[in-house]
C-alpha cells in the first residue's frame, strides 16, 4: 500500500488515542473505532472504488494499533466485512442489533452515497449492538453475585463493572480488593468506579492478591480475547492470578460480550501479545541509574481454560470449552480481514 490515500484526521486521531490508551478497554476501543470509520465513510468524496480503499486503509491503521484487544478486529469485520462488490453482507458479524442495517443495502450495485451510508449505518447498528451486549453481560455476570460477596478485579473491565453494577442495582451488597495492576495503574480507575458505585474499594499491589484470596468469593476479571479452547488472554498479571485463585479454590469469572472472541483461533491462530514501551515501566533516568537493564513490558497474558470458572457473555453464561461453538456461530470458519490488502481477492 506505498501509495495508499492518506487516512481521514478522525480515523488519525482515534488510532492515536487508542495507541496511547488515552482510549483504552476493550470495548470503548472498538466502539471508537466503529465510531472513526463512519466518520471517514460519512466525509470522504472518493467514488465507489476508491472508497473502499480509502477504508481499507482506515481500516489496517486502527487494527494495527492494540493487537490483542480482538475486540478492535471484529469491530472492523462487523462494520467493513462485507465491503466488496456482491459479497454476503451480514455474515461478518450477529451481535445484538446488527442485523436490521444490512436490510437498506443493494450490494453489487451501490453508489458511492448507499456504501458510505452502508457503512454509517452498519458502525451505527454495531455501536449499538455493542451498548446492548455490554448490558447483556452486566445482568448475566451480576446475576452470580450474591449479597455480601467479597470480589478480587484486575485491571480496569467496563464489563466486569456492568456485572458489579446489575449486582448493586438489585441491592446485593460486596466489597472488592482492587489489584492496582501496574504498570499503567487501571485500578485506581476500577477503585474510583466502585467507589462511586457504592461498592467499598480496597486497593492491593499486586503481588497482594495471593494473600487475600481466602478472604474472597469470586474473581473477576474481564478479556481482550477469548480462543476457541477457552484461552483467555487478558491485562498481564491475569494468569497469575487464576493459577492463584485455583490453588484458593476461588471461582473466576470472566466478563466477556461476544465481541471478544477470536474467530481466528478457530484455525489455530493464536492471539498476539503486545508489547508495550519500556518507558511505561521505567524512566529513562532511572533506567540510567540503575545501569541500563533490559526491561519487557508484554502488556497481556494468556490464562488456561482449566483456572477459569465460567463466562459471562451477552448469550448467558458459557463454560469456557464451549467457546468454540459461540464462535462459529458468530463469525464462521473463515472470517473477513478487511485491513489486509489481499483480503477477498
Ligand atoms: P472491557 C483492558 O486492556 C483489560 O485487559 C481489560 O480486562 C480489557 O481491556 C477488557 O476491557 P487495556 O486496554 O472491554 O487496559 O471490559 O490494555 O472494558
């Protein structure tokens, strides 16, 4: 792509700040994304040809940017799946809501005007698809938690807050230990959620967690992606603490839409684990100090199915060897790559 188009100023800024976790979380990484390509659909003059391409550019600029969040991909399959001239349109994605947009589109025979409105209402419906199952998932996970409930959380998960939220709407009463999960600190952002939610916060270094866990009823944590053998793949520190949690005997409970599983590994693929600057560990200065050692910085790791519980999709709750199945339902054997220059040639 050496004389790809350049990409639209929102599409530039939303992968900024989805780079720089100014945007972070699974979920509101893949709505923004939703979000950028209608815009970039909505303002472009290109014709029809061109704009397919224009997106497709889009397109691998904000998928190249998180790639472990596989939320961020099938936004993209959700939205541009079926950008091609004559192709299935609606078999890239089934999340709540999605459907009723396909209806309006003639395929083959677009206009440029029916494909950008295509793919404005097709991020539409999917944004709202995304809201609808987020929900779905809060009431499915909260329906777990019982009144007095001590949690242990990871990170900082919309998901695992929307359980949290189904659960305290219902008047159940919990309290929560808060790893703080460094280096980027998302726990001080869960502990300021709680707290507001009215759910007493207690935030922990990491390394604490294994020593509070008799202490606690349930962990919850949320995914950047789910593999069709139940791997999950989350915030790094998550498999220490299921392996943890297994040897407590404690349940861990994942909250997860749909959305955050990869059909890819559905032939095996395995999900990336990115891996962040070194900065965000250590200062350069202190780095100097302390006689320049290496630093790695993976941002994710992958949990077992074995040290997992259960799944809490916006389907029910899901046993995590039956995500396969999920899967192929949603996405199909072989799932759109609309950020890849080769993809449906
Ligand atoms: P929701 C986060 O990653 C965490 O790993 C969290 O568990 C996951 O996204 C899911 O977030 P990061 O963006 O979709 O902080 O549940 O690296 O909000």
């Amino acid at each position: 792509m050496d004389d790809a188009p350049p990409v639209h100023p929102a599409v530039e800024e939303t992968a900024t700040a989805v780079a720089s976790m100014a945007i972070r979380g699974a979920a509101p990484i893949a709505d923004a994304a939703a979000e950028a390509l209608a815009t970039a659909a909505a303002e472009s003059d290109a014709t029809d040809d061109e704009l397919r391409v224009e997106l497709r550019v889009a397109a691998r600029r904000l998928h190249d940017t998180r790639p472990t969040a596989i939320s961020l991909a099938n936004a993209i399959r959700c939205v541009l799946g079926d950008l091609d001239p004559g192709s299935q349109r609606n078999d890239a994605c089934a999340l709540p809501g999605t459907g009723d947009a396909n209806g309006d589109f003639e395929g083959a025979s677009a206009t440029t005007d029916d494909l950008a409105a295509w793919v404005v209402a097709r991020a539409s419906a999917f944004r709202d698809g995304l809201a609808e199952a987020q929900a779905a998932v809060g009431r499915v996970g909260g329906n777990r938690l019982a009144d007095g409930d001590v949690l242990l959380t990871h990170c900082h998960s919309t998901a695992v807050l929307a359980c949290i939220e189904a659960a305290v709407e219902r008047d159940v009463e919990l309290s929560a230990y808060v790893k703080e999960t460094r280096p980027r600190y998302q726990g001080h952002a869960t502990a300021r959620d709680l707290q507001a939610m009215g759910v007493d916060a207690t935030l922990l270094v990491d390394g604490a967690a294994h020593a509070v866990l008799p202490e606690v009823d349930h962990v919850l944590v949320g995914a950047d992606s789910v593999a069709a053998d139940g791997t999950l793949t989350n915030k790094i520190g998550t498999a220490g603490l299921a392996a943890s949690a297994a040897v407590r005997d404690v349940p861990v409970l994942v909250a997860a839409s749909t959305i955050k599983l990869n059909p890819e590994t559905l032939a095996g693929h395995v999900t990336p684990i990115e891996e962040r600057d070194a900065e965000e560990v250590l200062g350069v200065e202190r780095r100097a100090e302390l006689g320049d050692p290496a630093v790695a910085n993976p941002a994710f790791d992958r949990t077992p199915p074995e040290h997992l519980d259960a799944v809490a999709t916006e389907d029910g709750i899901v046993a995590p060897s039956n995500v396969g199945t999920i899967l192929r339902e949603r996405y199909g054997t072989a799932p759109p790559r609309p950020w890849d220059p080769d993809d449906g040639e």
